[in-house]
C-alpha cells in the first residue's frame, strides 16, 4: 500500500505540480514583454520592433526549463544575434535597403540560413533564433524599402530577442530561483525510494507461493519502473542545466557528470529480476526455500539502506557507505543444489546472480578494462589517442557532416521558399511564412505530417482564441494582457498532450501572443486570416521540403533499421566467449547495439504517427514484440559479458577436469552461436529493404553446392530445427552442471563457490533465453513478412524449406 501511495504520489506531482510552476513562469515571462512593448517608455519601445519575436524567443526558452537551462539558452541567444547581425550590416550596406525585393529577400535569407545551419557544434537553439531573426532582418526590409535603417532595423531585431531572453531569465528567478541542482537531488531521492520498493516488490514475488500473487507484484514493479524510466530522463536532462548554474561542478565534482552511469549500475540488475521472474512458468520455486528466502530478506535490508542512505544526498555527495554483510554469500544456501536441472531453476539462479551484483555494487555497466590499474607502459598509447580524439574533434568543427550538411539545405531551402512565396501573396504579412517555420527546425527526421498538422491546428486555435477575447474585452483594450494567462496555462499543458505535443503547444500560445500581446497591425480578424494563410505556405514549403531530402517514409525506415539491429546482435553473439579480451568487445558491441535499438525505437514511434495514404496499415503491435526481444537480449548480453568475465578468470585457477569441461563448453557454446547467427543472418536479410530474391538465389546455389560436395553457406532458421537447437543447449547445461559439481568437490572458500555456481547458471539462463528470444523473433518477423508482402512470405518460406533440406542432405 505504501509503495502505491508513493507511486500515486510521483505521478501527480509529475502530471500538474512541476508544468504548472513552469506554466506560471511562462506567463510571467510573457507579461513582462507585453507590459514592456506595451506600456514602457516610449525611449525604450521605439527600439522594439519586432516584440513578436521577443514572445518567441521566450515561449522557445521558458517552459519546462531550469536557471541553469535559461542561462545555457540565453548564451546560444547571444551567440546567434552576433552571428546574424553582423553579416546582416554588411550585406545591407553593400546592397542598400533600396535595392532589396522579394527575390533578392528570399536568396538572402537561404544563403545566411545554409551559413548559420551548417556548423555541427552550434546548438540548435541558436540556429532557431537565428532563423527568425534572417526573416525579420530581410523580409522587414522589403517591407520598409528605404526606409530602413542599415544599423538600426538589425539592432531593433537584437533588441527584442534580448528583451525575451532578459523576461526569462526574471521569470525564472521570481519567485525563488529553480534550479537544475535542486530537482537532480530531488530526483535522485525519489529514484532511491522507487529502487528500494522494486526491488522489495521482487523479493516478494520470487518468494510467492502461488502465481497469481507473483504476477501482482511483478504487475506493481512493473509501474514503479515506468515512474524510474522517468526520473532517470529528468535527472539526464538536468545534469547540463545544473553545470550552468554551478559551473565550478565541472572541475571540482566531475562525478556528477557521470551521476547517469551510476544510476545504470542500479538500473541494470533490476532489470536481470524482472527478465528472471517474467520467464518463471510456475510458482512457488523448488530453489527459493525458506532458508533462502530469509537470506533475501536480509539481502533487500542491506541494499535498501544503502539505497535510502542517497536519498539525503547524491552519490558525489557520499562520503561513506554501509558495509555490506557478506555472510549472506559467504554460506550461500544454494550450494550443492541442482540449479541447472529446468529453466526455473536457471531464472531463480539469475535472480539471485542480480541480487549479488546489487550487494556488491559492481559496475556491470562499465568496461572491466576501466577498473584495472593502469599499466605505465600504455601512457603513451593514452596520450596519441587523446591527440588524435582531439584531431578528429577539430577536424569534425572544420568539416562538416553529410548529416550536418542535409540539415543545412533543408533549412536553406526551407525558409527561403516560405519567404519568397510569403512575401509575393502578402508584402505586408511576409513574416509569419518564414517564422512558423524557422522556430521548429530539427536535426534529422521527424514526423512531418503529424508536426505539420499540430502547428497548424495550434495556429489556428490561438488565432481564434486572440481574436474573440479581443472581441470580448472591445473597449477596454487595456486588459487585453489578463486573457493571456489562462491561456498560456492551457498551451503550457497542450506541450505534453499526445495529441499536439510541444509543436502544437507553441503554435497555439504564439498565435494568441501576436494578437493580445500587440497592437498596431490592423484589424485583429484580417491579421489572424493573413497570419493563418502565410503560416499555412510556410508548413507547405516544409512538408514539400522533408520530402525532398527523406522521401523514404518511417515504417521502411523501421524495417531497414530493424535489419541493422539484427546485424549488430550477431555480431555481439560472435563475441560471447570465456575469455576477457571477448567480454571487452561484448560491451562495447552492446553499446552499439543499444545505439540501434534507440534508433529504431524513434522510427516506430514516428510511424505509429504516419499518415497511411494508400498504403497498408503499419504493424505497429509485431514490430513492438521484436524492438522488445531485441532489448531484452541487450540486456542479457551484458549479463553475459560479466559472467564470461568471471568464469575465464576463476576456471583456469581449477584446472584438470575443468579445464576439460571448458573446452567443452566453449565447443557447444560455438556450435550453438552459429545456430543462432544463422538464424539471425537469414532474418537480417528478410527484414531488409534489398530483394528477397538474391538470398532465395544464394540458398539454392548453396543446395547445388552440397550436392557437388562443396561447404554449404548454413543459412538456418530456429524455429525449423528446435529439438536439435533444444539439445545443443541441454548438452551445455549439462557441461555447467558439472563445472558446478567440480567446483562444489573442491577445496575452494565458500564465498568462490557460491559465486562459480551462480554465475554458470546464470550464463546458462542467459544462453537459454537469448536462444528463445531468437525463436520468438522469428515468428514475429513471418507475420510481418506475411502482412506486409504475401509473395515475400511464400519466398521465405521456401528458403526455409531449402534450409531444411540443405541441412538434411549435409
């Protein structure tokens, strides 16, 4: 009931109590540039030209921002007017404002824009700004002719984004500082209590006596570790933030810096106990006696109270630590017992493995190769790859990416289309096809129709909003700024809606802004009409635009990023061995695997989002089953690694019949690797965006091959050999029960053999479940194969056919 209450708790201070203090500082943000624009001296006004975009600059900065983040955005801010104004000057000095049209604007504004997008090390928050800014410099001087003033129309322009910069920053100060430093420790508290209630909730369900109790409690864990998902992001997103606000951090306490890691060596063995307890058939399990279940007991009191002892200060902040009691492992219960006898068994064993990395704190996340004692012979070594990382970072600041380099045509193109075809339907209203556009650029892909279609709706409703509340308060213009704050509440809220997300919230609140928040721009109904239609040729442009240079839609993205990531599993599978040199490349070959799965991650959700046109619907459900087998092998082969890491050292020190035993091991182990990649090859290439047909034409090649006697290429499917794949796993499991049985007849110290019989059976669950995820993959991939091309699925089923019989006939 507790654990409830605390959960309850977070998810309602995490749905309303934080975006509310924000929502309140954007509006106060917002107040002060209005009642600056509106009602400040006429000395200072007359250098605001464009408050429009001083209410931009401060919707782009405000919300859901800390001190430190306004302090960093106000920096990219500053960073962006130098470089804007400046080559603005000199380009309207060398041209003369006279001499400027609609073509000459447009050519302008997409060759500063290529400029200023084109430095990989600028942020993005600086080319934004920067954006609007070009518009409102070259489009403002079509509009005055030569009227305008060569230093001056850029320094109204500078002046205004300054004064929503300036609004932020008193926004966020008022009316106590919220700072970055405060809501990491915060979140780093609540990340240790929400710890500690898991990993009581999994005790609880290893030690249940029935299933149904068990999967209530998984059920609990299972909404704590969405809330802990959460708090890892805030306190990631934070950590940046808080450097700007204590910048001393960064040199005296780099150990916050690297607060994100440590959270993973906690993350990450609670993550093993669910994997275990979810692949539990039955329950109660033979292995978790009362004996064992008392040692768990006391297990989560020491874990808890180190776990609590951080919640009234951050790892960095610690000085001590309490002791763990290691007589918990030390006389080890399970020493002796059959732990490899049936898949339960090896999850129970699993779980406990995860239990002794939790007691022990060890850095399962990090490369062993960083906890060893640095050798003084490989200073050297460290010192040319510290030079040439430095090389390759200056070489990457001079020349740009082919992904930097898309992103700056894009924008180019982008806004000086939206201008030129702005400023020819309305000279006077030019601006806002330009500016709709500018504020919302992205490296890389996005969902374009769904980004689309929110800033056009949120347009559209903060132009109507503007125009009847204006309607509303005729005659006492004065308050037209009071409607605003219920208002700003509102869109603030709409940010983090599934609905309009942070695209519509901003389109929304600056459609209202530019209509109550200004004045001097004709009748309010004819400029929501003219800001609507110019906004609407903008996101034209943008959507013609994306499709020009990502014209491959999300859902062929996904499968042919879905095929990489298969590659990357196989070549981590390639990597499992009983030496460290392997373990080493594991994880880091794991790490590139978890880079492609985030990857896919971001394409399926940006096809869940995608218009279907006259294509079939997107299989979303199927390729969520794979993108969850694929992270949950992730997972496991960072277990593997460590249990590698282990076994390789503490085998060897054996000797004799283990060593034997080994060799065994390291047999089926390669025997069954190649099981698997097999079957991992042949889905890579299903699930790629090539033909079918090359790899129908390399099975049959291969079956002419064998009847010629020659080696064929293996290309083998799991799920049509699963009793051989079946024995091949209970030939090795069996091999670990003897490693088990060798190192329980020994003369070694009791902590040793507790440690030797977990972790051979955790390697074997480990093993087992990559094997069956494998399997479970397969089948997921011949639905989508089937859904998505019935004549590819009738392919792939004879490949496998061929399969079978080129095995068969070897």
């Amino acid at each position: 009931m507790a654990a409830s209450t605390t959960m309850g708790d977070y998810q309602t201070q995490s749905s309303w109590r934080p975006r509310l203090g924000s929502a309140l500082r954007t509006a106060l943000a917002c107040t002060i540039v209005g009642c600056t624009t509106l009602y400040g001296p006429p000395q200072l006004r007359k250098y605001l030209t464009y408050p429009s975009f001083s209410y931009m600059t401060t919707i782009l900065i405000v919300p859901d921002a800390k001190l430190g983040d306004v302090l960093r955005s106000c920096w990219h801010v500053m960073y962006a007017t130098v470089q804007v104004m400046v080559p603005s000057v000199l380009t309207l000095w060398l041209v003369g404002p006279k001499n400027f049209d609609i073509l000459l604007a447009a050519v302008a504004v997409a060759v500063s824009a290529f400029v200023v997008a084109l430095p990989e090390s600028t942020h993005l928050m600086s080319k934004r700004i920067a954006f609007g800014q070009l518009v409102n410099v070259y489009v403002g001087t079509v509009v005055h002719g030569a009227q305008t003033g060569v230093v001056m129309h850029p320094l109204g322009v500078a002046a205004s984004t300054a004064l929503g910069a300036l609004a932020s920053v008193l926004a966020l100060l008022f009316p106590y500082p919220r700072l970055a430093y405060f809501e990491v420790k915060k979140s780093w508290r609540m990340y240790a209590e929400n710890a500690s209630q898991r990993l009581t909730h999994f005790v609880e369900a290893v030690s249940s006596q029935d299933k149904r109790g068990a999967l209530e409690f998984i059920s609990q864990e299972q909404s704590l570790s969405k809330a802990a998902a959460k708090l890892h992001q805030s306190i990631s997103n934070n950590l940046v933030g808080m450097v700007w606000e204590r910048p001393h951090m960064k040199f005296l306490k780099p150990n916050y810096m690297k607060l994100g890691e440590q959270l993973q060596e906690t993350e990450i063995p609670l993550r093993g106990m669910e994997i275990a307890l979810s692949s539990c058939s039955s329950f109660p399990l033979n292995l978790i006696d009362e004996e064992l279940r008392g040692h768990l007991q006391s297990s989560v009191v020491q874990i808890s109270l180190r776990l609590l002892q951080s919640r009234y200060s951050m790892p960095s902040d610690a000085t001590t630590a309490p002791e763990t009691n290691r007589e918990i492992l030390d006389n080890a219960p399970w020493i002796g017992k059959p732990t490899t006898t049936n898949h339960d068994n090896l999850a129970a064993s699993f779980f406990l493995y995860c239990m002794e990395l939790l007691l022990e704190n060890q850095p399962i996340a990090r490369n062993p190769g960083n906890t060893l004692k640095s050798n003084p012979n490989q200073e050297p070594s460290g010192a040319q790859n510290q030079a040439h990382c430095n090389f390759k970072r200056v070489w990457k600041n001079i020349m740009p990416s082919l992904r930097s380099l898309v992103f700056a045509l894009k924008c180019s193109l982008a806004l000086g289309l939206a201008v030129l075809f702005g400023l020819i339907y309305n000279k006077e209203n030019g601006y806002w096809a330009g500016l709709t556009i500018a504020i919302g650029f992205v490296t890389g892909r996005q969902a374009t129709f769904t980004v689309t279609n929110a800033r056009a709706q949120g347009t559209a409703m903060g132009s109507v909003y503007g125009v009847i509340c204006l309607f509303l308060f005729h005659g006492i213009e004065h308050f037209r700024l009071l409607p605003l704050i219920p208002w700003i509440f509102f869109t603030h809220f709409l940010r983090h809606s599934r609905m309009y997300g942070q695209a519509g919230g901003i389109s929304a609140a600056i459609g209202a802004l530019l209509i109550l928040g200004r004045e001097n721009y004709g009748p309010p109904s004819e400029f929501a009409i003219a800001r609507m239609t110019e906004a609407c040729i903008g996101l034209i442009c943008f959507v013609l635009v994306e499709i020009v240079f990502y014209p491959l839609r999300a859902v062929t993205l996904a499968r042919n990023q879905l095929s990489k990531s298969m590659g990357a599993l196989r070549d981590c599978i390639k990597d499992i061995n009983l030496c460290v040199p392997a373990s080493a490349g594991l994880r880091e070959k794991q790490r590139k695997l978890k880079s492609h799965l985030k990857k896919l991650e971001n394409f399926l959700q940006e096809a869940e989002t995608e218009p279907n046109f006259w294509f079939l619907p997107f299989r979303g459900a199927s390729y969520s089953k794979v993108l969850g087998s694929l992270s949950k092998m992730a997972d496991l082969l960072l277990f593997v690694a460590c249990e590698t890491e282990f076994l390789s050292q503490v085998t060897q020190k054996l000797g004799g019949a283990s060593e034997e035993l080994r060799q065994h091991m390291n047999a089926d182990l390669e025997l069954l690797k190649e099981k698997i990649n097999s079957s991992l090859k042949c889905l890579e290439e299903v699930t790629s965006i090539k033909s079918v047909a090359a790899f129908e034409t390399q099975a049959q090649d291969d079956y002419h091959d064998s009847e010629l006697g020659k080696p064929a290429n293996p290309f083998r499917i799991l799920g049509a050999g699963d009793e051989e794949v079946e024995i091949i796993v209970s030939i090795l499991l069996q091999h670990f029960e003897e490693v088990a049985d060798n190192v329980h007849n020994s003369d070694s110290e009791e902590k040793r053999k507790s440690q030797m019989v977990l972790c051979l059976a955790s390697l074997g669950f480990c093993i087992r479940s990559l094997t069956s995820e494998t399997m479970e993959m397969e089948k997921q991939v011949r639905k989508l194969v089937k859904w998505e091309s019935p004549s590819r699925h009738k392919k792939f089923r004879n490949i496998c056919c061929k399969a079978d019989a080129l095995d068969a006939h070897t």
